[in-house]
C-alpha cells in the first residue's frame, strides 16, 4: 500500500516544521494530517483536521476550462457544487453544478444553471436553507441591457426547479456582479451584490431580502454600505441567529488604502448598525479577499488578507502577507485582536471559511508553494472559536502539479467538510474542479 506523507514548510506564525509533525496513512484510510496536543484528552473540538481520502474530480465536462467553484451543504449532509465552465451551454461560459450525497458520493449528473445561453454566464454562487431548498446566483452578460446583471435560479430539496431563472438587481446601468446569499434559520433569504456607477459611485454593496415564500420584503434593492467614497467590493454574507452580518473590502474607511468592515442587518434586512465597522487593527497597505462564518451561539469569524505590495503600497518595505482572522461576540463586539494563521512572503489570495460545527472554523486559502515557486497550493488551518490555533497549516490538494486555485469550503452539521478549488492539473485540457473532504479528529 503506498504511503502518504504530508510535509509542510512554510514560514508562518506560531508554528514549526519537524519530523514530529509529519503523520503517514494507508492512502485507502483517512489520511492524518497532523495531531495536537490536547486531542489525547478525548475533547474533539480540540482535533485537527483528517482527509476523508484522496482530492478528486468534480466536473464530467472536460472541454475547454472549469473554474471559480463554490460550495453548500445542506443540513442532511448533501452538498451542491457549482462553477463556470467555458463553452458548456455553446455560447461563452455556463453555470454548471454537481449534487453529493452525505457519503461523498455523486447524486445525479451534472447540469447546466442557466437557460439564457447567449455570450457568458459567470461566477456562479449557491445558498442552502434549512429545509434543504437552496438558490443558485450568477452574473449575466448583457442579459439585462447594459454590462453584467446578477441573475438566479430556485431549487427544492429534492433538486427540482422551483421557477425560471430571474433578475435580482433592479438598477440595469453598468455591471452588477459578485452576488452572494444566506438563508436565515426562519427561511428569509438575503442576497448580496456589488453594483458599479450606480448613484454615481465606482463602487457599492447592494442587497435584497425575501421570505420563505419568496416575497420581497426589503421593497426592492437597498444600499448596504454607509459609506460613500471611494468604492465597497468583495462583499460575503453569513446568517446569525439575529439576522444577517455582511462583510467587505472599503477603500478609504481606513487612514491608507483598502479595510475590510462589516455591517449587521435583521432578518428582515434592517440595519441593526448605523455605520459599518471596520475589522483590521493595522491600518497599512491593503486588506483584501474577506470571507465571513459565523458559529451556533452567534458569535462571527472574519478572516482576510493583509497584503503589503511595495508596488501598491509606499509604506510596504518588501512584499509580505498573512492571513488574519479576528473573531466577534454576538453583538458585533470584538473578541479577539487579531489572529494571525500564515505568513507567507510570497503572497496568498482567494480565501474560504466554514463553521466545522465542533467548536471551530475551518479556513482555506491559495498560496505560494514554498518548495516550489512555480505552483499554487491550497492551505489550510483550524481556529477554535476561543481564539486558539489548533495544530499547523496543512495542504489540502493531494496533487501537487501546477496551480490550485480559488478555494471554497462548507461543512455538514456533524463536521465533515467539503472543500473545492480550480486546479490547473485536472483533467488534461485547461482547468478543472477538483474536491476533498475533511472532518474533525482521525
């Protein structure tokens, strides 16, 4: 049977690397990835993470590229995956999703999203609810007059279309775009977007609220963000038990360059905030690439990117970056300074969190491989809710060749997690998707 080692040598913060942190497995069982102290004390909260396997295949059509993948699991364990792929629906990119049993098995065949075909249809996100229904969204070239326009399609549980594709932005002027969504416990849907010149602005966050009947209660398109200058993009949504916190990247809320803040709305998508809050304490050069996930007793995790680029950047010396993390009450006040889960002076990008429903979240980024400057790597750590690092960052794609890309992750209410990314070592002909499953303990 052959045999698996994972080595991991990155420079990072609070970690080391040695041959004690090194564990091997039979490639047919759950491969470890690395243990910590406090899991001999029978507390799996206190776990790391294990593989459920090898990384494998998501998509079946192999032509041209599969890319920018995201994830949802619903609370019976199935998950939906969804991404664009280039030429599938014979004009342009396609949305394109696959459907996973709680074993990690397929559920049906893959599909393509959209019914308009015509030039591309991109960026595709997927919300789950409670029942197991859940929404697709993605954005449209063209398809509402001017620029891109955020379009979506409604799915059962079972799978089945609810209705026909429709428009969620109602201003059509310049693009609308990066729309995401989260279901609240009492079914009411809040979806978010970023909208370019509208009101006269580069750019801002824009929202929408619907019922568990699918009626709007927000009365139509609402601005998230209170701030006005500069531009808000790169906006993520999670659920609270209170409603709904949305977070973004805000250039000039800061004293140089890019901050990421946050704002917190009811369920019915009042603004529970009269001004957003900005997250990052360092205020030098650029925080980027923000995601958000929240825990049972309401309390929130937002992680991003502090990225210093001396050619961006005057205060930056040399090119360096983290991925930090800073954690909140219920209430939106802080708990934690912030943590820092990796440095890398190379650079990371391209973030995904997810509450592992034991205590903690899982976080995945893209990053430089340090034993190879010529790949990108997926990389991972786990961060308990009291603010504790647990064990080293590990690499989560099994294949190694080339770049690993554009990582997303979700996990099932009894901890098994599904991450996915773009990989361009895939299937022989351009990018694809590729998937891994994880849990919490061996």
């Amino acid at each position: 049977m052959e045999r698996l080692i994972f080595v991991i040598c990155l420079i990072f913060v609070f970690t080391s690397c040695s041959k004690d942190n090194v564990e091997m497995a039979d490639e047919d069982d759950i491969d470890a990835v690395d243990k910590d102290d406090n899991e001999e004390n029978g507390e799996e909260s206190s776990a790391t993470y294990s593989f459920i396997g090898n990384d494998f295949q998501v998509n079946s059509y192999k032509e041209d590229n599969q890319n920018y993948p995201k994830v949802a699991i619903a609370p019976d364990g199935k998950a939906i995956v969804v991404w664009e792929s280039a030429g599938q629906d014979g004009d342009g990119h396609a949305v394109v999703a696959q459907r996973y049993n709680s074993d990690g098995s397929k559920w049906g065949n893959e599909f393509v999203v959209n019914t308009e075909t015509k030039l591309a249809q991109s960026q595709p996100t997927v919300a789950v609810a409670d029942d197991g229904s859940h929404i697709i969204l993605w954005r449209s070239k063209d398809q509402d007059g001017s620029g891109f326009g955020v379009y979506a399609q409604r799915y059962d549980s079972s799978g089945n279309e609810v209705s026909d594709e429709f428009r969620i932005n109602e201003e059509t002027n310049s693009n609308q775009d990066l729309a995401y969504a989260a279901y609240h416990s009492n079914g009411n849907l809040m979806i978010i977007w970023e909208s370019s010149d509208q009101d006269g602005k580069a750019g801002e966050i824009y929202a929408r609220v619907y019922d568990d009947e699918f009626n709007d209660i927000s009365n139509g398109e609402f601005r998230v963000n209170t701030v006005i200058d500069g531009w808000q993009n790169t906006a993520r949504i999670a659920d609270t038990p209170s409603g709904f916190i949305v977070v973004w990247e805000s250039l000039n809320i800061d004293s140089e360059r890019i901050a990421i803040v946050f704002k917190r709305f009811s369920s019915e998508g009042t603004a529970l905030m009269t001004m957003e809050e900005q997250v990052n304490t360092r205020e030098i050069c650029d925080q980027k690439n923000p995601d958000i996930a929240t825990l049972a007793d309401g309390k929130f995790v937002i992680v991003w990117e502090h990225l210093e680029d001396p050619d961006k950047c005057s205060s930056a010396k040399t090119l360096a970056s983290d991925i930090a993390a800073r954690i909140y009450n219920s209430d939106g006040t802080a708990l934690t300074g912030e943590i820092i889960l990796s440095q890398n002076t190379s650079g990371n990008q391209n973030l995904g969190i997810a509450n592992d429903n034991q205590g903690g979240v899982a976080v995945i980024w893209q990053g430089d491989a340090s034993s190879n400057d010529s790949t990108d790597e997926i990389y991972g750590r786990r961060l308990l809710a009291t603010g504790t690092l647990i064990g080293d960052v590990f690499i989560v794609n099994s294949n190694s060749d080339s770049y690993q890309v554009f990582p997303a992750i979700a996990a099932a209410p009894d901890g098994n997690l599904f991450a996915v990314w773009g990989s361009w070592s895939g299937d022989g002909n351009g990018t694809s998707i590729r998937a891994r499953r994880l849990k919490v303990g061996e």
